[in-house]
C-alpha cells in the first residue's frame, strides 16, 4: 500500500474516531452498494457491486456479513480476471446525534480469484475503515465508506471506496415511561384559633379577651388615642358675700367630676373683689370666697381635701372695668381650671 493512501486512511480513521456516539432503533440492516477498487498488485482498477446483511448489537456496535465481486484485467496482458469476496465486519457508530453519522469498521473474509487460463486461488483478507451515515427518511440511509484490504497470505493491500443504500427494519417498540402518579396535595393547615375575635391569631395576641367593640393593632391590643381634657369653672358673687349661689353649684359638680374621674389631676381655686372696700378687707373676702368653693369641692362632691387650694387675690386681677357695675360684678369672682392628658381606646 502507497504511503499516500496509508495517509489518507489513517487521517480518516483518526478524524471520525474524535465524534460522539448515538443509538439506533433498528435491529437489522439490509445495504447494497457499488464502488471502485485499487490494486496494488498488477492488475487494473476495477469496479465492483456488493450486498450487506447487518445486525445491531446495540446503539454502537453492528455486525455485517458482506458478499461483493469484481472483473479486471492483468496490467499490459488483459488477462481476465473475476474477484469474490465473503467478509464479517464489525462496525462502531460514533456520533449520532448529527446529521452525518460517522463509523469505523474492521473485519476478516476470503477473497477467490479466478484468473483466465490459469486457475484460481484464494486469499484471507483483513480490512479496516471509516465511513458515514446520513438517514434519507423513513427506514432508508445513505452509506459511504473507505476501506483498505490487506492479504494475510500475499502480503498486499488493495483500497476501496463505495457508496450505497440501506434499508433499516426491525425496530424495537419505544417503551412508554412509566406513569407516576402525582403525589396527593398536602392537607390544607387548619387556621390559628383567635379566641377573642379581633383578627390576630392567638399566638401573636398580646391582648388576649379584647372587648370587639375595639380596633386593635398588629399584636391585638386596642389601639388608643391621647386626648386633652380640661374643665373651666368661674363662680360670680353677691358685693361683699362669699356664698356660692345655688345657680353655680352645677359647674362646681362637673370640675368634681373630672377630677374624681382623673385623680391624678389637683386644682387651685382663686378668689377675686371688685375695687370696693380697703385692700386689707377685699384680699381677706377674696380668700374666703376660694374657701367656700373649696369646701363645696370636698363636701358636697367628695373631692379630697389635698387635691384643692384656695388661693385670694383681692382686687389685685380685675377681669372688668371697676368705674361701672357690671365690671364690678365680672370682678367678684372665683375661677379655676382642670386639665389632663387622657388615652381613649379607639372603637370600630
């Protein structure tokens, strides 16, 4: 065999042994084909037909049993001669996952010669090769192959290279993947208690038994808003008396009433003249009309004694004009005032 054909053979083979592999689903091969073969003894050139049977082992391997014949001439005596070949080959599928898929083969046969005039003779051939695959639809394939021949016995190398169809039946039937039933849905969490009712689960609520009439927060307390209270009280007086008048007991009860109420709250009353009278007689009338507004806080509504001051002015804060009777009158007075700051629970 040339060194340019053992070249050509070898980058072949070299090149398609680097692909993948891919499987088939067929069990067997029925190919026939045509090709040409080169001789390297004296003999020339010669074409040649073939038939193949195949059977596939599994997704790579395959194994073919080929018959094919040749007629050729002696070089410079044209002495005929017809050529038989019987050969088992195994074949290895690289990659088929791509369009063309390539394989090498190798194998072992008897090759008759029968020479006109002279007889016959038998040679036992091993062969090695690459080729490619591409399908053309349905159970049809293209084939091609190159193939180098060489004689045990003789001592020669022949290549070849051929084309051919291929008819692929045998299929094994695709077996479903199994059904796999879907897993029951989980059972659906029973939801948190909320005992009070109020819209926060009993694991978050921080205020358990919230009356419902109440908003409460993230953490089921009721939600509350500060507001200020404040109660004003202003008693008049008769000229020179220090006697609550009946008419002004009522505003005396709701100052008693807030404080009661709120009993962090304390009120200073402050008694008041007009300008009438000495100075010394109008701050002592005046302190004694803060005592009688005092002592109807304490005894009349309950209010404790340490909660309330009296405190007089005299005539030392006039609210009115003292030139005329009716600012005399805003001027005989006692006045006072509560206030506290005050949560109030917000209702729904």
């Amino acid at each position: 065999m040339t060194n340019t054909r053992v070249k050509l053979l070898s980058a072949a083979v070299a090149t398609l042994m680097s692909s993948g592999v891919m499987a088939d689903n067929h069990k067997f091969e029925i190919q026939v084909g045509a090709g040409r073969e080169f001789f390297e003894e004296s003999r020339d050139d010669a074409n040649f037909g073939q038939l193949g049977f195949g059977y596939v082992l599994n997704k790579n391997w395959t194994l073919e049993a080929v018959a094919s014949g040749f007629s050729s001439e002696v070089s410079d005596t044209n002495i005929d001669i017809d050529g038989r070949q019987y050969r088992l080959d195994a074949l290895y599928n690289i990659d088929t996952t791509s369009l063309w898929r390539p394989f090498v083969a190798f194998g072992v046969g008897d090759q008759n010669l029968k020479v006109k005039g002279f007889g016959e003779n038998n040679d036992t051939l091993v062969n090695l090769g690459a080729g490619l695959k591409r399908s053309l639809g349905g159970n049809w394939e293209f084939r091609s192959d190159l193939r180098a021949f060489n004689s045990l016995d003789r001592e020669y190398t022949d290549l070849a290279v051929s084309a051919g169809i291929s008819y692929l039946f045998g299929a094994e039937p695709v077996k479903a993947a199994p059904v796999v039933a879907a897993p029951a849905p989980a059972p659906a969490p029973k939801p948190e208690p909320d005992t009070d009712g109020d819209g926060v689960v009993d694991s978050k609520d921080q205020c358990p038994d919230t009356p419902k009439q109440y908003k409460v927060d993230a953490v089921g307390c009721p939600m509350e808003l500060t507001e200020t209270i404040s109660v004003k009280l202003a008693v008049q007086f008769d000229t020179a008396k220090s006697v609550v008048k009946d008419e002004y007991i009522d505003d005396v009860g709701n100052l008693a009433k807030v404080m009661n109420q709120y009993l962090n709250t304390v009120v200073t009353v402050e008694g008041h003249t007009d300008s009438q009278g000495s100075d010394a007689y109008n701050q002592k009338l005046s302190q004694s009309r803060a005592e009688a507004v005092r002592q109807v806080l304490i005894s009349k509504f309950g209010v404790a004694s340490d909660r309330v001051t009296a405190k007089g002015f005299g005539e030392a804060q006039p609210v009115g004009d003292n030139t005329t009777a009716a600012g005399r009158e805003e001027n005989r007075r006692v006045v006072g005032a509560v206030s506290t700051a005050v949560k109030k629970k917000v209702t729904k």
